[in-house]
C-alpha cells in the first residue's frame, strides 16, 4: 500500500527539469533535486543548492514581494554539452542563470562563477506558465520579461516577438515547447483577438519560428521574421460544434501508427474555461496537419471595425512569410510588414479523428497533466499509446483508444484505472514515464511519487476475468500457468501467443474464461452505512495454497475499516480483524488482509456457506476465494 | 402512492391551451380534451373532435407525411367572446381554424361552420415550436406559414416579419408570448446573425412589437413597423461570463416584490447548446429590464464583413423607430427602412440579480418546462416564488430562492424536493399550477399528472425537525399542536406566529427542535444490495395512538420492495411484511406500511431494541417512532 515518494512542501514548486534512466532532475526552492527513479531518494551530493543572494532577496521584499515568492526557484536547465550544464532561477524576481561544469565519475557538477542576466529566459515568478526549449546550444523561450508580467514573449537571443503587440501574444499562458524539422514550437493559450467582438475567450494556439531566422532588415533585427500562429481545434463536431478550448498541458512529439498510417502527433489536454461547466478533454494532434496550417491561408482584421477575415491569397507577399530562408535580413521590408501584423493563420489545426480520444465532465475537476506510453505493442501486435492523465484533484486516469492503430475517424476509449494519486485537491502539475521502472512519476507542487505503470501482477487481478476485464494491453491472461502477465513478459517469453488472452475491447471475456467460472472466487462490493451489515458469500473451493501450510485463508481486501469478524456459519466463534484505516491512495492500492483459519475448518470441495460482518468503511470488497 | 392522472398516447402531442379554476383544456389529436383539475379525468359531453377530412389526409400522405402525422393536432385556442371560441388544428399539414358557440350553461360547444385557412397562424407539424397570445380580439402567432417549415413569422393580420430575412428571424424556436402594456413581446430562440463571424451560435431573444402597428407605408403595409429585438443574458458573471444561451420555456409575466422592489418579471429556463456540457439554468427577467433594452442603442453591421456595432445614436432617425405610433401608415419610408434592418439592440437585457437563481448540470437531463406559484406568503410575512421546473427526464425540481424579497443582487437558492413524476426519457414539456387545488399539473407528450404543491401534511414530515428541514414556505411547524401545517392554514387559523416555526434558510433547526429529540423517531436510510440488512434501530416511545387500539405501531416507509420482518430483539417470531414493488414515482410519494402489533409486546415508556430485517431493494427509510 505504499508507493514511492518524494515529499517537499507545496511551496517548493516542483518542476522536472530532466530525466534519464535512473533519475529525475527536480527544479525547486533555492534547489535542483536529483533523484533516484525506483525508490524517489535523493542522490546524495547531488543537489545543486543556489539560494538568492540577501541583496537580492531584500530588494525583492522591498518591491512588496512576500518571503515566499523571494526566493531562488529553478526554472530552466540545459546540457551546454556533455561537460557543461546552464541552470536558470526566478533568483527573487530577479532571474539569473548560471553554468556548471560536470565532474567526469559521478557526474557532480561544480558552479564556475560564471552567472548571466536571465530577463526573458526564465519567469520572475515562479508560477508562471513560462516554457523553453534548448536546442542547437540555444535556448527558445517564452515567458515574461519584466517583474510585473506583463512582457510576454517568445525569446532566442536577440529575436522576440513585437513587445506588447496583442496580434502577436496576447496574455499567453505558455504550456510547452518542441523542435522540429528546422522550427520550434510553442503550445500556448491566449485572449482571442479574433473572438472581440463576440465577447470575450480564451483560444489555443501553436505558434511556429524558424530556428535559422536572423531577424529582419533595420528596425527588424531583433524580431522574428517568421512568427506564425494557428488555433488548435478540438471539439466534438455537430451543427454547432462543442469547443475545449483552454489548453493546459501537452507531450512531447511521439512517432506511431494511427490509422494504418505513421505519423507524428502531440496530445493535448484542453478544458473549458474556468467559470464554465468543468469539461477536459485530450486532443491528439499530428505535426503534419499543424504545418499544413501554416501553409494555409491567413486571418486578419483589415481595421479595427472589421471582422476577421481570410486574407486573399492575391494580398499574400512572396516569398511565403513565415518560411524559413537563408538570410532572413535581406527579406523585404514589405513583407516582414506583413507578417508582423498578419501572424494568425485562417485556418485552426484539426484534432486526429476530428473529435477528442477523452473527455470527463466534473463539477470537481479539470485535467492538468498528461504523459503516454507510445505504441505498446499488445497481444495482437498492434500499437496502442497508453494515456495517463492527471487531475487538479489528485486523480490519475489511464485509458487507450483501441481504435488508433487502424482507424482514422473513429474513436473508441476503455478507461482502465482511476487513481487517487494525491488526497483530493492536489493538482497534477506534471507527469512523466519512465520505462525502465514501468513507472508513472506524478508531480504536484510539494510532492513526487511513482506509480506502477500497470496492475497485472496484483492479486486482485489474478483471475482470467478479472485480468481481462481489465482491458489493459499491458497485461495478458496466461492460460497455460493461469496467471495475469505483462505483455512485455509475453513478448520477451517467446511462447505462443495463442496461450494468451487480451480484450481490449472487453467483450467475449464471459466466453472465454467460462471454463474458470467455477473455481473463480465470487466477487461482492458492498456499501457499508456505519451498520453491520451481513453478506452470505458463497464459492467454490480451490487448492490451498501450499504456502499456507494448508491452511484456508479468506482474502479480504478493503479501502479502510475494520472486518469484524469472519467465519462459516455454523462456527459460533467469530474472530475479529482489523485493516489499516484511512488508505489515501483508494483505487487500484488496496490493503490485502489475509486472514488465516485454522487448519480443518474448511474443507476441500465440500461446499458450505460463511457470513462476513464488517463495521465502519465504505466500498468493501469480498473475495471469498476459499469460501467452502 | 397513486397520483390524478391522465393518460393519452405519446403521439397525443397534448398541449395546455387554457385553464380556469377546475378544468384544463387539452389541445390534442383530433380533438381537445376538458379535465378536470381535482381527479384529472374527462368532462362527460365536454371533449371537442375534430379530425381531418379524408381528403386532407390523403393529401398529406401524398406529400410523403407519415400517417401519425397526417392528423389534426389543435394548438391554438382563443376564446374570442362569452359565447365563442376559435381552435385552430395543423389538420394534416394544411392547418385550420374553426368557430365554435359556447352553449350557455353546462359550457359546452358547438361547431358554427365556420372554418378559414390557418396559415401563419398554427403551425404545419403539431411538434413545431410555435406560439401564440389572442388579446383585443386578435391572434398574435409566431409559428411557420408553409409545409417545409422554413417560411418562420411573426404574425396578426396583416402584419408580418420580413419573409426570408434572416436578419428578422433566423430559424427560430418560439417559445412564449405576452401581451404588455400596448405590446406583445415573443420569446425565443434562433441562429444568432451578430456571432457568425465567430462561428455558429444560437442565442435567446424577446423581440415586441405594438399592438396599434397598422404596417408602414407603400409597400411595407403588410409588415410590422414597431418589430425590435434583444438578446436575453443568462450567464454566470466573471471575467469570461458562462452563457446558457438557448431558451426553452419561460412563464408570463408575475407581478411581486424583489429586493424590496415592486416589479414584473418573467422566468425563464436557458440551457447550454444540444452538443455541449448539458446545463440549465433559470433566470428571472424583468419587464422593465426588457423595455429599458427596447430604448438603448442599436446593433448593425455597416457592411458584410464588418463587425456588428453599435449605430451611432445621430444615425438613429426620428420617431424612434420601434415607438408605438398612432398611424404606422404615415411613418417615412426611411424610417421604417432603418427598422426593416436594425430591428437587434445592441445591449442584452440583464437576467434579474445578473446571475440565474437556479443552474443544474448534469450529463442526463436538462430543464425543459416550468410554473411558478408567485409570491407565496411565508410565515414572516415575506413573498416567495415557489418554483417548479421539470425536465427532459421525467423530473420535478422545486426550489425558492430565499434572498428574492429582499437582495436585489445576490441569490440564494434552496431546493426544497425533487420528484421522479414521470418515468426516466420523458420530457416534461409544461407545467401549470392551480391555487384551488393545491397541484402542479405536470404535461408530457402523452401523460398528465398532478402532484401536490407541498407534502406538509405526508406522515413523513410530521416531526420538527423534518418539517423545518423541508426549508418550504409552504409548510411551518406547530408547536403546540406538534404538527406540519400548510402555511394557508395557518395564516387563516389567525394564530400567533409565535407558536409557528419556519427555517427557509436551514439554520437553527437543532436547536429549535432539541426539545423534541428524545420524542422523535430515529431514521434510518440504507441502501440494499440484494442481501439481508440487519438494523438496529431505537427510539423513545410516543403515546400509543389511540386510534390504534393502544397497539403500538411500527412505520415503515420504502420506495419499493419487501420487508422481511420485524420485532423486538427479545422476541423470536419475526413477522413478514410485503410492500408493493415498483413505486416509479419514488422520492416524495412513497409506500407507508403500517404493522401492528400485538398489543402488550411494546411496553410504554420502557426502552427496547429491535432489529428490523428488509429483503431486496433500495433506499429504505425506517422511522421507528414507536419503538420501545
């Protein structure tokens, strides 16, 4: 029932800054954590520690900041190369980056005084939804550049984007960033100025620059040439399509199969705004529909009283604005005019499928993070990615489109777990996967555990029905040595498929494990009103466990509360068990108590009938596994 | 457990045309039927039929209408003097009216020979949103005036909307109409020309015209010159305010006292679009407010691809247009041109407290109908609107916002019960109240019912604390005579209030009731999966009701199921006890069982403990207020 964990307090601001095999780069108050992935401890002599200078942090206090937010938090981090390392902070609203160099061996890192101005590469606060990427030795940022936060920008020394130029950015949230094919890309929501004059939202976008862009002629050589950006479209289609349309959080590009196709795609997870009706969904979106975008015709309002309009392609300058060229100072003044002013694309990035792979309506909560699995190959060879996505209110929700590998407009979603992660409302600020440890690595602000990535080897799901029901391409009922494996075992074993079962699509499962139906234990959930409540559970009698010592033992498995007593019927004296109470992490991490009868008092194949009182909890599950 | 019913086919399309005090008329298929209120069943010799002609018929079939709706559906009815009255009937896609004379005495009707073609006053197919308000002796409609529905109009002979403008109407859906003040206003919904830049939306309108319009000059002479529209705003304010956007019902106009003020206001229930987050919401509009809206600037787009704007007012031509006139005949042709084609306002008009006094979103239902009992007197003195809403899933929901009388702008809403009144997928689509007897009339397709206003006086209230908990304004607790008395009752027994409580707000219920808890009954609700519940219920004993016997009762009340049996614990023979299975109409109307028995098992004043056993089914609830 315990899982691995890292606990800091909610104002250290975690953020994963890097990740390898064996460890987790965490960016923290006055800290960068590193550490392990398998049981979430610190490497010792690990930590990089910078704390503000007492200047700083008074000059902070001064400009009417509280302690809190005066403080170093690390934002940024990039590998200059194999012996170097920069680190960016909020340096007490005052961001500074610094360089370190890697120690062959251990791979510490000592700081070699080297320290830089960080305006417009790391946030002044440390909440601030600010992204970067480092790519080719530099570093493409978009965050704020003033302590206010109100200079929003897209950054790579010198090119920004217009500084306080609405049709450019307007009051962006940054979500993410990726390179790509000679681009970089940013994931972000901002006011639509497109939407004015219907009132007032929030649109997502994907903005684009080219990496070899060198700004334009005089006065242009400081901003980017080839800012475009389009709307990120994900609904659910209908007459009057229904929008989510505040992007929160994405992955990075992961190659794949949909379709019969390969392709290149980023999910998203998009909301509603936050006064309206709670509603997430996750859109998955292919790089090439994004760049066909770009190539598409323009948007834009020829004056203040018009609407937003294609921009006739007669109107459109040559060469293409916002194509990457050589030399971009010697592009035309004309058209760097233009695409400073005409930067929105016409037409919105389609989501794959035309329509969310998920969504959830909640009165409690929104989504928050994502991180998939790309392409596990399931039992039948095909590819699926395997999504988990985080709540704002500690929840973890896995599911699978088992439509991806083969169709392209259609989509079929199996939730297969919801997980309390963090006690109810902790929001997933970050999730991310590491293969190695088959581990989900959640993140909120002040705490890190680590899922297992699936269930397959519980006890609970030990049963054909119960593994199939599942409908986890993770795992495989074994019909050879009746057990529930993980498919990369299946794979790695080399044994026949044919011995294996798996349906994701969760049908003919009945049928299948029909011939387990009568050794399989009988199932109860119960709802449990602070009365005893008395269940008559009956099974069949399977083998004893020889490790047992031939003793029968009734597996009792609750969330918390106390099993009051558990016998046969005909046995007046009824011995009581306690379970653990308060199990935060509910769901799929349950207690198992097993309780141990004295030898003789069940007997094998010889049917009988139990009572099981219990007192005080809530959602009780009974496997009467060995229930005569 | 039985409530008044009336019961027709799905396909009666059945619609309120009109009520007095202990009938309602019945708009149906081929005829319209007389009700009484009381027991809900048909006047004798008071039905009108009115069928097609076969030739009516066979045409409409030969256009490619289905049979069911190749009928005569009545769904207009005026009564046009003491001693007659008009319907008008879709009769087969060709509709009709007819003249009937009202025979003095019993009331009953007959058929003049009087029939004139109905187009542009009742609608083609009886499922048509469509409306209407007879006033001064002329029919008011909106509705269609062609087969294929597309011709939609605001109509009184001779004036109409513009045909075919989208600017006028845009595929509306009528909702309501009322006449006010020299005007009639409509209510509706329709595809909202002013957002089509931004995409496609329906919005929410009242639009008015004058009663004294007698059409402009050449040629508008058949055309409204008064016609002006405005959107109707029910949204949850903030920065991104969240719009229920699409009208569905709404009440007439109610004359009260809010936040202190006299004032008119009209209720009515807005829901998100089909394809988005299902939420409704109800918001109270002010005639005022309207009007106010009906005075302020108007809204134009100067050109196709310009913005909607507000129309400078030194663009607005005198008369104001939209003003009612003495001779709309001797307007300029400028102005009635400049009406033609502004008829929207630029600013909305506000939902009263600029909030809705009800929102309720859920993934199974929206609000579809609603009745309002106006300004109900409470036992301070104060006026209450007791509102009843029904929904697209067989649900009543009553609540009263307990702030109305005197916030004008905060909301607090208390919702008082929620009652399954028709089996899950019916849509409620009216509701009608009537003061003499006590009852909301609730409508469907195909059924009527009628459920009380209040359940003060059901068994299950008669405790202080259930009856303060109830929050109604219908009910307050008698303290000296230990009762739950219906709030007419008491305002008329001329009682002091003093020896009454009533707690809309849900506060200090405890402690007014305290006195009463060692005299209460305890209650118990349990949910029962399939198993044997074991109880263990105790209460301090009440008098024996003497009606009884001097045997002690034990009451149980369940939605449905068996009670297996009960005694006290020192007794062996367990009696069973059946209830009936199935109640559908569940929540407030519930099965009493009544066991008694022998007399000399329960001891007055001697505590006991019993234990009551229940078999298959849900939600119990078990007030042992006789036991020992």
């Amino acid at each position: 029932a315990t899982v691995p964990s890292f606990f800091g307090n909610s104002t250290d601001y975690f953020k994963l800054l890097d990740q390898n095999e064996n460890t987790l780069l965490i960016g923290a108050r006055n800290a960068v954590y590193n550490i392990t992935i398998d049981q979430l401890v610190e490497l010792h002599g690990q930590r990089i520690s910078w704390p503000s200078s007492d200047a700083h942090r008074e000059l902070c206090t001064l400009k009417g900041k509280h302690d809190q937010d005066c403080q170093n938090y690390i934002r940024v981090y990039a590998r200059v190369n194999a012996n170097r390392i920069m680190i960016c902070g909020t340096n007490s609203f005052k961001p500074l980056c610094r360089y370190y160099n890697v120690l062959p061996g251990n791979g510490s890192v000592v700081y070699d005084n080297n320290e830089l101005e960080a305006q417009g590469r790391c946030p002044y606060n440390p909440q601030h939804n600010s992204t970067y990427v480092y790519t080719d030795g530099q570093l493409y940022s978009a965050t704020v550049a003033d302590f206010s936060g109100a200079d929003a920008l897209i950054y790579r020394e010198p090119q920004r984007t217009e500084q306080f130029d609405s049709k450019q950015l307007n009051q962006p949230a940054f979500v993410s960033a990726i390179e790509y094919n000679g681009y970089v890309m940013f994931f972000y929501r901002e006011v639509a100025m497109e939407y004015m004059n219907c009132g007032k939202a929030i649109y997502s976008r994907v903005s684009r620059v080219c990496k070899n862009d060198k700004g334009g002629p005089y006065p242009f050589q400081d901003k980017w040439t080839s800012f475009l950006k389009a709307r990120l479209n994900c609904s659910i289609p209908g007459e009057y399509p229904f929008y989510f349309d505040e992007l929160q959080a994405t992955t990075n590009a992961i190659s794949g199969t949909y379709g019969g196709m390969r392709n290149k795609i980023i999910y998203g997870i998009m909301t509603t705004p936050e006064n309206a009706i709670g509603g997430s969904a996750v859109c998955a979106f292919s790089v090439e529909d994004i760049m066909e975008a770009f190539e598409g015709p323009f948007k834009a309002q020829r004056d203040i009283h018009s609407n937003w309009l294609q921009v006739p392609p007669s109107s459109v300058p040559e060469p293409r604005p916002g194509k990457c060229v050589d030399d971009s100072r010697t592009l035309p003044k004309a058209l760097v005019n233009f695409v400073k002013t005409n930067n929105l694309m016409d037409n919105s990035v389609p989501s794959l499928h035309s329509r969310p792979v998920f969504t959830r309506v909640s009165l409690y909560y929104r989504l928050s993070a994502i991180a998939v699995d790309p392409q596990v190959k399931a039992l039948d060879g095909n590819r699926y990615d395997v999504i988990f996505v985080g709540t704002n209110d500690g929840k973890v929700i896995k599911f699978v489109n088992i439509l991806s590998a083969n169709s392209s407009d259609d989509v079929r979603t199996v939730v297969i777990s919801e997980t309390q992660a963090f006690p109810p409302g902790t929001k997933i600020n970050e999730m991310t996967i590491s293969k190695k440890n088959a581990a989900l690595i959640v993140i909120s602000s002040g705490k890190i555990i680590s899922l297992p990535l699936h269930n397959c080897n519980e006890h609970t799901f030990k049963t054909c029905r119960k593994c199939l029901d599942l409908q986890d391409p993770y795992c495989a009922w074994d019909d050879a040595n009746r057990d529930c494996k993980p498919i990369e075992d299946v794979h790695a074993s080399g044994a026949s498929i044919d011995q294996f079962y798996q349906r994701l699509d969760g049908e003919r499962i009945g049928e299948i494990c029909r011939k387990y139906d009568h050794q399989e234990p009988t199932v109860h959930t119960y709802e449990d009103n602070d009365v005893y409540t008395r269940v008559d559970g009956s099974g069949a009698v399977e083998k004893p466990d020889k490790s047992f010592d031939q003793r029968n033992v009734l597996i009792v498995h609750s969330n918390h509360g106390t099993v009051s007593s558990v016998g046969p019927e005909d046995i007046d004296n009824e011995i009581s068990m306690s379970s653990v109470e308060g199990d935060e992490l509910a769901n799929r991490i349950i207690n198992t108590h097993q309780y141990h009868h004295k030898p003789g008092k069940f007997r094998d194949g010889v049917s009988s009938r139990y009572r099981v009182y219990f007192a005080t909890g809530k959602n009780y599950t009974v496997i009467c596994s060995w229930c005569g």
